[in-house]
C-alpha cells in the first residue's frame, strides 16, 4: 500500500528537489566567481538544507547524535558507511561548520545542476574508480587541503552504496592516503541507518516516513595510532553502530 502511495508523493518531490537544483545552479555561479569561496560554500549549504526540506515531502526526518564530540579547528576525516545519496545531502547540511569534501566519482561532475559545479569547484575530488592511478594523486591532494585549511573530507570506504543497510567491506587505500597526507587530522566514524530505505524501491517511487539516524562516534587522532590499528577501531565503530531492521 506504501508503494501505491508513493508514486504521486515521489511525482511532487522530484518537481521540488529538480526545482531546487535548477535555482541553485546559477545562485552557485554567482556566488563563487563575484565573491569567492565562503559565499559559494554558504550558497552549497542552503541548497542542501532545501534539498532537505524537500524530502520532508516523503515523510523523511533527520537525526544526528554526538555532534558536540567532534573536535573544532582541526582536520577531519568523516569515514562513514554509504545508503544513498542522501547521506551526502544530510552530512554537507548538519556538517557545514567543518566545510566537507567528497571523495566521489567523476561520473558525477557533470551533467547534474548544482550537484555537479560544487564537486567541480567546492574542493571535493573526482576520481576515477577504474583507474587507482589517477585517484592516489587526487586524494593526496585533498588530504594536504584539509591539512593546510583546517577543513574536512567524507570518505565511504565500501566503495558504493549498501542497498540493503547492511555494510560492505572497507577498502584501506583511500583512508591511508588522508591520513598520510594530513596527519594532524581526527578520523570521526559515522554510522548511518536507515537511508537505504529511502531508496529501497529504487528512485521511484522513494520509500515514505523514514527517520534516518547518523551516530558520530569518539573521533581518533590519526598521530595516535599506527594505521592498521587506527583503520580496525574506524571501521569497528562504523559497523556496530548499524542497525538492520
């Protein structure tokens, strides 16, 4: 009966969240090439705060636990399990004071209004994920821009979405070069649950009346631990903060 539902729910939002895009798109250009980069990441962070809204039409609510441990004017590395998409537009909102860069794949920096010019522009990197050549340089360089500017990157080490909830295995590479290159950061775990719910359908219609939870767990010094057992406690955390039902 839900699924029935929600296909004249999911028809209403699509018009909003599209509409969205499409407004913010030129508000984003204005922004970053007449004032620069704190006016287009402010631009950035009310496009997803309406992109939020927007999923309030689906019955979607946001919860974000333990914000207040994550350490301030430092370099951070958010490490996360990935649902949906919806996990980005969550964490760049609820996130915004620590400025986040994505780790994303270059497919998605074109083609998308407003989601496209900010990976392009906003400081996160695009890599290609059947080229690890190309994607060494690029994440290094990010871990050196969190380093010198005090600023953030959101790594999902699974690689791609869990379309059930449950988590899939963490890949090392990308966490270790962060790390490498920016090496007064914390790594925050962040555990995510049900966003994949949102999605459970596929992308239409979109799943009614969740409430997506984000747990951020005891941020770790990356100077504190060798790597190996930094990335054991990381992808511990992650994991026993999900839930599958």
């Amino acid at each position: 009966m839900q699924k029935i539902v929600s296909y004249p729910i999911s028809v209403i939002y699509y018009l909003f969240f599209g509409l969205t895009l499409l407004v913010f798109h030129p508000i984003q250009w204005i922004c970053f090439n007449v004032f620069g980069y704190q006016a287009h990441k402010i631009s950035v962070d009310y496009l997803n705060f309406f992109l939020l809204r927007c999923t309030n039409i689906l019955g979607t609510t946001y919860k974000f636990e333990n914000i207040e441990s994550i350490p301030k004017d430092v370099p951070l590395i958010f490490v996360s399990n990935h649902q949906s998409m919806y996990d980005i537009i969550a964490m760049i909102w609820f996130f915004r004071r620590f400025h986040c860069k994505f780790v994303s794949k270059k497919e998605l920096g074109k083609g998308i209004p407003s989601v496209s010019y900010n990976l392009r522009h906003g400081g996160s990197v695009l890599i290609d994920r059947k080229d690890p050549k190309q994607a060494i340089p690029a994440i290094k360089g990010l871990g050196e821009y969190i380093e010198t500017n005090h600023r953030s990157a959101v790594i999902f080490p699974e690689g791609t979405r869990s379309k059930t909830g449950k988590p899939k295995e963490f890949a090392q590479s990308g966490l270790k070069i962060l790390c490498k290159y920016a090496p007064s950061a914390y790594v925050v775990p962040v555990s995510i649950n049900n966003s994949w719910k949102v999605v459970k359908y596929g992308f239409f219609p979109l799943g009614l009346g969740n409430r997506l939870t984000f747990v951020v767990h005891e941020p770790l010094a990356v100077a504190a631990y060798d790597f190996a057992e930094l990335m054991e406690k990381t992808e511990k955390a992650v994991v026993q903060g999900i839930k599958f039902n």
